[in-house]
C-alpha cells in the first residue's frame, strides 16, 4: 500500500484554533502536519469569514437571519494517508468533533509526488 498525502484546509474563529490544532496534532501524529524532518506543520492566514444563519440553524456565533462576520483563520496543513482514505476521514471527523462551528468549512486536496 502506497503513502498518499493530501492538505486539508479549514476555516476557524481566530481564538479556537489553536486548540483545534494542538487537539489534531496531538490525536494524529503520524499522519498530519509532518514534511520531512518537521511535525506539527501548518499555515495559517488571518482573514474575515461571512455567513448567515437560515432557519433551523443552531449558531455558536451570530443569530438566525443575520449576516455575520468574524474574525477567522485560515488553516492549511498535511495528511499522511495509507492509501484507502481512512486517515483523511478521520482526521475530518475529528474536526468536526473538536471544531467550535455547527457546520465546519473545509477542502480536502490531493498532492502530487514530483
């Protein structure tokens, strides 16, 4: 079975996520944030995230009907995975488990080995 990597990228308030990745680093690390001889690897980039809750929302932030904005990173960082998708599904969950947001904004991406 051969290694495949991929870079997960999410969305977070600024003051959760450093909690999110020590939680991550700490539950997973073989498989994410290692490139070479580094671990716990990751980029984050300050930014302001939107979005309005509908009816039937339950918000940790903002209130139904109202555009919202918050103060948001945007957080870039590896998966190591043996090749059936296992590990990049668990490290989402795990996410979505630790991730203070009713629903989560991620991209998962496949790398290329040159």
């Amino acid at each position: 079975m051969s290694l495949s990597r991929f870079k997960l990228v999410f969305f977070s308030p600024h003051n959760s996520t450093r909690s999110i990745l020590d939680h991550l680093f700490k539950k997973f690390p073989q498989e994410l944030g290692k490139i070479g001889q580094y671990e716990q690897c990751a980029f984050i980039t300050r930014g302001t995230g939107q979005f309005k809750p509908v009816l039937g929302a339950n918000p940790t932030i903002g209130s139904v009907g109202e555009l919202e904005h918050v103060e948001e990173d945007r957080v870039e960082l590896v998966i190591d995975d043996k090749g059936n998708n296992e590990e990049v599904k668990n490290a989402i969950q795990e996410l979505k488990n630790v991730h203070p947001y009713e629903e989560v904004a991620y991209d998962v991406y496949r790398l290329e080995n040159f």
